[in-house]
C-alpha cells in the first residue's frame, strides 16, 4: 500500500520538475484574414413538407406483408 502511495508522489514530483511546453502561436490574426466567406440568408424550410398522415389498416397476416415487401415484387 505504502509502495503506491511513493510511486505516486514520485510521479507528481517528476511532473512538477519537467519542462515548460513551449506556447502555441497566436494564429487568430490569420484566420480571420483567411474566413472571408460571405453567408447567404437562411430561409425556413417546413420540416413536415410532404407528409401525409397514414392510419394502420389493421392487422394482417405477417407473411402476406413480408412477401408484398419483398425485393422480388
């Protein structure tokens, strides 16, 4: 149980010491020279264009249906 415990104050240690990672590039001043996209307008779009409403007929035979459905017909 100790041994873990050492194992991980070491790796904290160790992590502490390391190196500074070097800083990013501040590239924002580029990008925004490079996004000279122009955005046309949005318009709506009804969602439910098209639907039509279709009540169950009531059960059927399984079989009958699969066979109307199949990729042969």
């Amino acid at each position: 149980m100790k041994t873990t415990y050492i194992a991980g104050v070491c790796a904290l240690g160790l992590g502490a010491c390391a190196q500074v990672p070097t800083p990013l590039p501040d590239v924002t001043a580029e990008q925004a020279v490079a996004n000279s996209a122009v955005a046309s307008p949005i318009s709506y779009a009804d969602p439910l264009a098209g639907y039509s409403y279709r009540a169950p007929t009531g059960p059927r035979n399984w079989r009958q249906v699969n066979d109307e459905q199949a990729e042969g017909n």
